[in-house]
C-alpha cells in the first residue's frame, strides 16, 4: 500500500516566548518521575548548556561501516539536545557559562518597573516619549532586522547577503533552525539515537535545475553527506480495532485506507468549483458535478471544510467503508472510521476535518516535484540542511572527519544573535519609516519537558534595535497569541513571554489582516517515542489502531511506526505514536509527559498482550519498561504555539492572503508603510506547513526588501491556478 503524503505534519516547519506562568497558562502538568537508572548523567550534563553543534564530528567517522561496538552517538551526551525525560527541570541562572553555580538574577523584573510600564504600555507613544529610555538601554542601528532563526530567516539572510542591504537576525533560543529540533533518546544498552521533533522528512524530491526550480531542501541535500532513508513505497502495516484486535484479510481496509484518497477527493473538489466558476453548461457536468454546483451556490467559500469536499465529491457507496455514504465516523461505534479518517486527513493537516479549510493542505509539492519521501535517519539531525545553508554565507567553524569527509558547522557570525528576543516593535515613530524594536536577552528553562526562553530580568538586559526594515518570520501562532493579547488589554510585563507585542497595537490593523491572524491558526502533531529493552511488537513499519477512550472516538493513538527496522534505527528498540489535533492538544495542555506515555501502554498492552507476557512475564506494560520517552509539545512553546500553518474554516477569500507582505494598519493609524514584512512557511500559498513553503518564503521576502518582488514567485504562482479554492 503506497502512502507517501501520509507524513505532511513530519515536514512541518516542522516551527517561545514563555515562563513558569506562562506553562500553567497552557497547560497544567505534573514533574515526571525520575528513575535511578536513568540518572547516568555525565559531569556538566545536568546544565543542559546546549551549543548550536556537538562538540566535534569524530563521532561520525565511518558512520556508514562502524564496528559492532562503535557508538556513533558518544560524543552527543555532552550536548543537551538529549533533553530526554531522566533530565531535571532546569533554570540555566543557576550556572554561569563554565556550568559553575552563582547565585540567580536577583534584580527587579525591568518590565514591571513604573518607568516601563509608563513609557511601554502607553496608549500614544512617540520618539520623545521614549527618548529618555532610549538613551539608558542603548539603541543600535542596523539595516534590516531579521526575526527568526528559522528556515525562513536564514534563507532571507543568505539571499540579503550579497546585496546592497545588511541584516542583523535575532533568535529567542539557543539555536538555529526553528521548528527543525533534533531530540536524543537513550536506549536500551545505554546508546543514543537522533531524532526529529519537528521537520525530518523531505516531501518531493526533484532538484533544481537551470530555469526549473527544485525542491530547495532536496538541493541543501543534494550538497551534504546527509543520511537519508527513501520511503518504502510498498509497505503494509497491522490494523487493530477499539479492542485492540488485530484486523486480518479486510479487503475493504486497504480500499478505505489509500492515500490517493485525499488527493482525489481534493483534485475532485478543485476541478468541480472551477467548472462551476466558469459557468459551464449542466450539459458538460456529469450529475454529481452538476449537484455540487448548485450546493457550491449555498456555501460561502470560506465554509468549504475538507469534511464537505470529502462528503460531497466522493462516493464510497461501492467501497463498503465504515460509515460510508455520508461519511460520518462517528456513526460507526467502533472507531474504525474514525481511525481511517485520522490516518488519511488529520495527520495531515494537523486537526479534523471539520475545522480544516479545504485549502489548508496543498497537493502542489507532489504535482510539481513528485511523491517521493525521504526521512533523515542521521545523528546530526535534519538541522544538517540548514547549517549547510548558513555555512554558505555566515562566518562559523566547519568541521570535517578525517576518513568519511563528512560535514558539521557551528554557526560564530555577530550578525546572529542568539538567546536574543523581540519584545515590542514600534512602527510610525519618525517620517523616515523607520522600525523601534525593543528586545531582552533570554535565559533557558526547562521545565514539565518544555524549553522556554524567557526574558533575563535586569534593566541590563534590554536595549533597543533601530532597523530601516523588520522582516518577521515569527509564526502564524505567535502573531495569533499576539493579536489576542491585545485584545485582552493584557500588559506589556504580563506578556513578554507568550509573544512580542506591536505598537500601533494588532487590534489596530486592517480587518483583512486580523481575519488572517485570526483563521490561520496552527495544526498541531505531537510525537511520543518510548524506547523499550525488549521488543514486543512485529516488523512491520506502521500499525494503526482504532483505540479511543473519552472523547476520542478511534484518534486515540492512531499510527504507530516501528523504528526498529534495518533502513531506520536497527536494534534500537524504539516505537513512535504519531496523533494531531484535538487529541495532540489534550497531551500537550492535560497531561504530563508520564501520564500520556502510561496511556499509551495500555495501548500496546492491548495489542501484544501475548508477546509482551512472553518477555515480560505479563500481559500488561508499565512505567518501569519504558526505558526513556520524550513527548513533543508544539502546542504549549511559546516561540510557536503550535507545529504548523492551518487555514481554518471560516477564512474569507480577503483573509487568506492578507498575511503576506507588509503589515497593513488601519486608515486611523496614519501609517501607509509599517516597514514590517511578514514572512514563514504560513505565507508561501503553495507550500503552506511544508518546511521548504518556509525556505521559499524567506527567499520572497528577501528579493521584496531588495525591490525585487516578483508576482509569480514559486509560493504564489502555479499552473492551473484560476481554481475557486486556489
């Protein structure tokens, strides 16, 4: 069964503004519990000092031909991308940079001080208001200011790079590469293994070639040594119902399972709005298309949900599919449905049917550079791509093993400024156009398994960043939180640390511009990978399950991959539970990391309850054979809120693009030009939560600032576009 658009949610962009209180605002979690075994830390390890690289490459000689006895992770348990649960929660003002302890920042919270609050949270704010704080904190002119860290900020800083315009980029955290974040995870003999939290896979992978652009993260490939895995074209995977029961010889399952379905069910939607804008003759339409048409006159567009074109465009009435006809899963008391939904759309889109717009999932990366999947199955993380793309422009140490040649790089260019957060932009100060940007230095915390950066708290910590042009590619999410902060009057102090904040505020942009903050919201994908030391379960690649308890009807834990396969992590004991949308966003703001991995044990209990009792003794899991875990928690970072860009339903036709380009105010403002550019994978169209949408879109906003704005850019521009949907 081929199934290659199943992992859209793992490209995600694939992208935190946050303290203590800012987690109990999301999410109300218990500590984890932490075992002695699992306690094995190494002198300096319980710091988490995270550094953009590992230090050395020498782990990574003779990756591809290792002795039996080689660990090609060794050298990355000196580096905290191994937050895996048997670490502590962690404040980094505990130790200074050598990891020795000194005493926490006891200094006043700067932004609660009566001279912060007066001049930052005033209703009318100018230059010579602020002028007495800009002297204090100190303000540095530059260029062009970029936001981000990410794909999309690297891709503008390296196409800025050799014009006539200078940049300087800020990033909240410790790190480049924005929602690429590759996690460590200890396995059963003490060993680790990389893996992506955030984007790992590569969707479409066609090159570039003169006058015919590629996939720009095949070509970052295509320029490294990273280890890449294709996607099995013709796997098969298990089916276990509500009991967990496996299913066998179901001809309907594989029927009702295609992945082509949502292809055609949305190519179908698309090919049947465009005959009915074009008016055609009810001759010309068969009379399904012909029906849908006369619906399509009922409907605003901004109503068509995928749940709609699912129902109306395709007929499963010969396909003897749980709730076939109308297609309502929950009709169907046993999950299956539901399960099968879960599997072909909401891992997809990253929430249901019904609250994804029809055009929140584009099929244009397969049309234009093919199915092809490839997962990163390397210890340096799919964060590789990126360190190659900065390595092309940013000054760092590259770093080359003697024997394979193979490629690291450690980003040391002044031009990034890391553990550096925006705070407040202010827009329409001068004549001149010019943008205030007041930002802090962060610290790092880790806590209930969320890394949160957080603003330092002395007076010492901010200043000011003058820039002719800010290019923001902060997520779609972030500028949500954003916008909803101002609509609660919340303060300035209060708020740091869920998301910067915009002076004219956001509630005094455009309607257009507010209906795109508010509609494109953020799909969510969570991952918990559990490392076992025995191995339980078949080697087949994926198993769905039909699990539900509560309200979750068949979506309680849906798609299971093992990892222990010969192309992926052999011998590695590792099993990943893929879930989206309501049930992601449960884990990530109910339940502590521990409480969703016990239930997912009971997921698995049920089944392999023989094959466990064979190795365990028992027919049931527990706690204690979960040898290390990690749950993903998109929903609750504060530097994204989330995994990726959705178009919920409700978004006007005005509304969709209006996130794109400058940052429009309101004709009561006074400002025409905010000299803010909005960019990231939420404003490329044809490649929205793809995380080469990200790197396109940098690419974008970068020839915008340089007056070369092209209206048939790749992210707006595509064959056969003239569709209503489009």
């Amino acid at each position: 069964m081929m199934m290659p658009k199943l992992f859209l949610g793992l490209s995600f962009v694939l992208l935190g503004y946050s303290v203590v209180g800012a987690v109990n605002f999301a999410r109300a979690s218990s500590k984890r519990i932490i075992r002695e075994r699992q306690q094995k830390q190494q002198d300096g390890m319980q710091h988490l000092r995270r550094e953009n690289q590992p230090d050395g490459a020498e782990y990574l000689a003779d990756i591809l031909e290792l002795e039996e006895e080689e660990d090609p992770y060794d050298d990355l348990k000196d580096d905290s991308t191994h937050t895996s649960r048997k670490l502590e929660d962690y404040d980094d003002d505990e130790y200074d940079d050598d990891g020795e302890e000194y005493e926490e920042d006891t200094d006043p919270v700067f932004l609660e001080s009566a001279q912060a609050k007066d001049l930052l949270d005033a209703n009318v704010i100018s230059t010579a208001t602020l002028t007495p704080l800009m002297e204090q904190l100190g303000v540095e002119d530059v260029d062009v200011l970029i936001v981000g860290a990410g794909a999309a900020g690297l891709n503008a800083g390296y196409n800025l790079a050799n014009s006539s315009r200078s940049f300087v980029m800020i990033e909240a955290s410790e790190r480049i590469g924005g929602r690429v974040d590759p996690r460590h995870i200890e396995i059963w003999n003490g060993q680790l293994r990389t893996l992506e939290q955030g984007a790992g896979w590569i969707s479409g992978g066609k090159l570039s070639t003169p006058g015919n652009i590629g996939n720009p993260l095949a070509d970052l490939a295509n320029e490294t040594d990273v280890k890449l895995r294709g996607h099995n074209q013709d796997f098969e995977y298990q089916f276990f119902d509500n009991a967990g029961v496996r299913k066998e010889n179901e001809e309907w399952f594989e029927d009702c399972t295609k992945t082509a379905i949502f292809d055609q069910v949305i190519r179908e939607g698309e090919e049947m709005s465009r005959l009915c804008v074009q008016n055609m003759s009810t001759s010309m339409l068969k009379h399904k298309k012909d029906t849908f048409c006369r619906r399509l006159q009922d409907i605003d567009w901004k109503d068509i949900s995928v749940e709609y074109l699912f129902r109306e465009t395709f007929d499963f009435d010969n396909r003897g599919c749980p709730g076939a006809g109308r297609w309502d899963p929950k009709s169907d008391d046993t999950g299956v449905a539901r399960a099968i939904e879960s599997l072909l759309f909401d891992l997809m889109m990253g929430d249901t049917t019904k609250v994804a717009h029809a055009k929140s999932r584009p099929v244009k990366t397969y049309d234009l550079w093919g199915n092809t999947e490839r997962l990163t199955v390397d210890p340096r993380g799919f964060i590789l791509l990126l360190k190659k793309l900065a390595s092309k422009y940013l000054k760092g140490t590259k770093k080359l093993t003697q024997s394979r040649k193979l490629f690291d790089f450690v980003v040391e260019d002044d031009r990034v400024r890391l553990n550096t957060k925006l705070v407040k932009v202010f827009s329409g100060l001068d004549e001149g156009g010019s943008v205030l940007a007041l930002v802090c230095d962060t610290r790092y915390i880790l806590e209930d398994g969320i890394r949160l950066f957080p603003c330092r708290n002395g007076i010492q910590h901010y200043r000011f960043i003058k820039a002719n042009d800010l290019l923001s590619t902060i997520s779609v999410g972030v500028w949500g939180k954003s916008l909803e902060l101002d609509n609660d009057k919340v303060s300035l102090a209060e708020g740091v640390n869920l998301a910067p904040r915009f002076y004219p505020a956001l509630t005094s942009t455009t309607a257009e511009t507010q209906g795109g903050f508010t509609y494109h919201k953020m799909g969510l994908y969570t991952k918990i990978a559990i490392a076992f030391e025995e191995k339980f379960w078949p080697e087949n690649e994926y198993f769905l399950s039909a699990a539900s308890d509560g309200d979750f009807l068949g979506d309680f834990a849906p798609l299971w991959q093992n990892l222990d396969r010969p192309e992926l992590w052999p011998d590695s004991k590792l099993l990943l539970c893929l879930t989206s949308g309501p049930r992601a966003r449960d884990i990530n703001s109910n339940l502590s990391d521990e409480e969703t991995v016990e239930q997912l044990l009971g997921v698995l209990s049920q089944m392999f309850p023989e094959q466990i009792k064979d190795y365990y003794g028992r027919d049931h899991l527990t706690m204690d054979d979960a040898y290390d875990y990690f749950v993903t928690n998109w929903h609750v970072d504060p530097l994204f809120w989330g995994s990726f860009s959705l178009m919920n339903v409700g978004i006007k036709k005005d509304d969709w693009p209006a996130i794109t380009g400058e940052l429009q105010y309101g004709e009561t403002t006074g400002i025409e030009e905010s000299h803010i550019l909005i960019s990231g994978e939420h404003t490329c169209t044809n490649f929205k939560a793809f995380y080469h949408g990200a790197l396109l879109a940098g690419e974008r906003s970068a020839h915008m600032l340089m007056g070369k704005a092209d209206p048939s850019h790749i992210c707006d521009e595509f064959p056969g576009s003239d569709s209503m949907l489009v």
